[in-house]
C-alpha cells in the first residue's frame, strides 16, 4: 500500500511541476504579447488559461483520492494539504496572466520605452513560481524561503513602475495617458502574481515544517 501510495505522490510532484510550467509560460506569453502587441498570441494565453483550470481539477481529484483512499502520516498529509492550496494560488495566476492578454487585446499598442520595468517583474515572478513549485517537490525549505524573499523585488519594480507611469499620465493627456493607465494595471496584475508565488511558497514551508507564514492573495 506504501508503495502505491508512494508512486501516487510521485504523480503529484510531476503534475504540480505541469501545471508550474503553464503558469511560467502563461506570464511569458502575455507580457511577450504586451510587448509586440500581438493579438493571436493574447488570445493563445487566454485560451491557455483553460488547461491550467483542468489542471487544478485533476490535481484536486488526485489530492482528495490520496486522502480518502489511504491513511496519510502527518507529514503526507501537510504535503497533500500544501498542494491543495498551492493549485488554487496556480489556477489565480492562470486567471491574471489572462486579464493582462486582455488589456493587449482591447488597446491600442504601446511604446516599448515603457515596458522595460514590467519584463522585469515578469521575469520575477516566473522565476518564483519556477522556484516555488521546485522548492515543494524538492522539500526545499531554503528556496522556498527565498521566493518569500523575492517578492519584495517584485513589489519595488511595481512602485517603480507605477511612478513612472503617474508621472507620465500628469505630462500627457488622451490616449496616451489611457494607455498608462493599462500598464499600470498590467503591472498590478504581475505584482498579484508575485503575491501568489509568496504563497505557495508559504504552503511548501508548511508542508515541511508544520507551521504557515499566513497571508493570502485576493
């Protein structure tokens, strides 16, 4: 029975790792659509969005199959706890990388000047969740404590970027300013990113050690 369950946990690691790796490529493609103003590419990502909900769905099947059909250790059972909540942090950054696809496809094209700040929250974040998602099946205390740490990166490239783009929003006005306003949004919607990859990292500290951070994203 062990060795089944074992093997089911396996499954779990591997699926968590999938449905990480469509986060990771969800994040690159919107901000990559953002950027070339590409509206196929936009639309891919919200399309996208869809498989990482079935993703949750069957990640959560498994997850309640483990706990019902075996008897989980307490150490199993912080891990099949952790991963029921890390997939709902997973399913709302799905769901954020979508909205920004969004905002590509209902506005007009943006000055690459702006956009430098922003590919660098994008590339935070994906790092984060890379990282989250490796600290859990790799029971990694120490990285997961670093993503914790890393989002205090993401949450000053935001103030950074949201004070540029005030600032250019009072010196234009128009479509100009509208289109600030958008990025500032996409912004907010990376910095939230960073906020789920915090706590799915939280939940792999709880996996391990018993005890949650605390804090949750909206």
């Amino acid at each position: 029975m062990r060795n089944r369950f074992d093997r089911q946990l396996e499954e779990l690691n591997e699926m968590l790792i999938h449905m990480g790796e469509l986060c990771e490529t969800a994040i690159e493609e919107a901000t990559g659509a953002l950027e070339g103003h590409d509206i196929a590419r936009a639309k891919a990502v919200i399309t996208a969005d869809s498989e990482i909900d079935q993703m949750e769905k069957e990640i959560e099947n498994l997850c309640l199959k483990l706990l019902l059909q075996q008897q989980p250790v307490a150490r199993d059972l912080r891990r099949i706890s952790a991963s029921l909540k890390m997939i709902t942090d997973m399913e709302r950054i799905g769901d954020q990388t979508a909205d920004i696809a969004d905002i590509v496809i209902a506005t007009k094209s943006t000055e690459e000047k702006n956009l430098k700040d922003i590919n660098r929250m994008a590339e935070a974040t994906v790092k984060m969740v890379r990282d989250s998602v490796s600290a859990y099946v790799q029971k990694d205390l120490e990285l997961a404590r670093r993503v914790m740490v890393a989002d205090d990166e993401v949450d000053d490239l935001f103030d950074l970027v949201k004070g540029d783009l005030v600032k250019f929003i009072s010196d234009h006005k128009g479509s100009a300013g509208d289109e600030a306003i958008d990025l500032i949004m996409i912004a907010k919607y990376l910095e939230r990113i960073g906020d789920h990859a915090t706590n799915i990292a939280e939940w792999v500290e709880f996996s391990i050690t018993g005890i949650h951070a605390g804090g949750t994203a909206i």
